[in-house]
C-alpha cells in the first residue's frame, strides 16, 4: 500500500492538519515540470518512512483555497506538518538525497 495520500480543500484539515502522524504535503499540478521530477523521488521516500511519516499530494489547480491559505507561490513546495503546523517548508525540486534530508532534519 502506497504511503501517498490525495488530499483536496475539503479534506486538508482532516487529513494533514488532524494527522497523528508528521506529513510531508507535497503542492503541485499535473503541468508542471519540477513537479514530474519530484513525484517518483516521493514514491521511494513513502517506502523508506512508511512508519514514520504521510505524505500527502495537493494539487494547486484542484485546491485553491488551501493554496492560497499556505501562501503557496511556486511549485513543487513541499511542507512538512507536525501536530498540525508546519515545521519546514522548501521550493522547487531536489534529489533523493536532498529530500531525505530535509525530512529527517525535521522529524
């Protein structure tokens, strides 16, 4: 079972915000690039931290009132939540190695 969620306008609260669990969220939209980049890199890092984290994808088109509601300007933006805040947020895409990073660092 993949570890990756879809979460929309009507389920982010439920979902990411009410988690029990830290959860990577993961802003994009089909048309976009660095987005393509970063999708496969997700897949093997909800494999890795299948017991530790949620990673959840938020399409911008489809969701934008918690787009806006994140001040989410450019894609891919990632954010990772812990009890329902955010605790760290990047832009743009990077390596495997640079996303494991930044979700260990903040775990």
């Amino acid at each position: 079972m993949s570890n990756i969620i879809h979460v929309t306008d009507a389920n982010f609260e439920e979902a990411v915000r009410n988690s029990d669990r830290t959860v990577l969220v993961d802003f994009w939209a089909p048309w976009c690039g660095p987005c393509k980049t970063v999708a496969p890199l997700l897949e093997v890092l909800a494999d890795e931290f299948a017991d530790e984290i949620t990673i959840a994808k938020v399409n911008v088109d489809e969701s934008p009132e918690v787009t806006a509601r994140m001040g989410i300007r450019s894609i891919p933006t990632l954010a990772l939540f812990k009890e329902g805040g955010v605790v760290a947020q990047q832009t743009g895409a990077g390596s495997l190695n640079q996303l494991r990073t930044f979700v260990k660092g903040h775990q």
